[in-house]
C-alpha cells in the first residue's frame, strides 16, 4: 500500500475561448473532480492506483466536467486543459499528463 510518505500535487493550464465562463468553472472544480474519480479507482485502501486507472480518471473527469458545463449552459465558451497529476514517494516521482482540445504539453 502507498505510505504516508506519498505525495500528490495537481496542475492544470486552461485556454479558454468565447469567454471566462468554462476556465473559471474549471479552475474551481476540476481537481476536486479528478479527486472523486480517482477515489473510486484505488483497489484497495491505501494503495496506488495503476496507470491505466488514472488515465480512466482522467476521460471519466474530463466528461464530467464537461456534462456540467452544458448543464449550466455554456454553449458559447469553452476551454482546452492540460493537467498533471503528480505523485511522489521517497524513490520516485511519477507524472500523469492530460489534455483536451488543441492544448498540448512538453514533459
């Protein structure tokens, strides 16, 4: 199982277009929602989730995130993302990078 000694920083870019209505609604819920999802992915109490659990996270986040963007209405604003989940243990650190839309990232 992960340790006490784990640690997990999230951040996020977010390009928005047609107005500031979507990057504010992301920049404040997004990581809390990344945080559910990956909650529900561990397989057992403190242990660490695979990497193929975080990346199902991430596409199950991303249409959340989305589905409650058009719920509030925000069909004439949008925004790309690029996120980076990173964990750290006492021997490594390991980063997982997102993105939708046309935002991309260099690691």
């Amino acid at each position: 199982g992960e340790s006490d000694d784990v640690r997990w920083a999230f951040y996020a870019v977010y390009d928005g277009h047609g107005g500031r209505q979507a990057v504010d609604f992301c920049e404040a819920r997004f990581h809390s929602v990344i945080q559910d999802e990956l909650r529900t992915v561990r397989p057992r109490a403190g242990a660490a989730p695979s990497d193929e659990a975080i990346g199902e996270a991430f596409t199950r986040a991303f249409k959340r995130m989305d589905d409650q963007l058009r719920l509030l209405g925000a069909w004439r604003c949008g925004c790309t993302a690029t996120v980076v989940l990173a964990r750290r243990t006492a021997t490594a650190l390991r980063l997982h990078v997102a993105n939708v839309g046309d935002s991309r990232s260099i690691v």
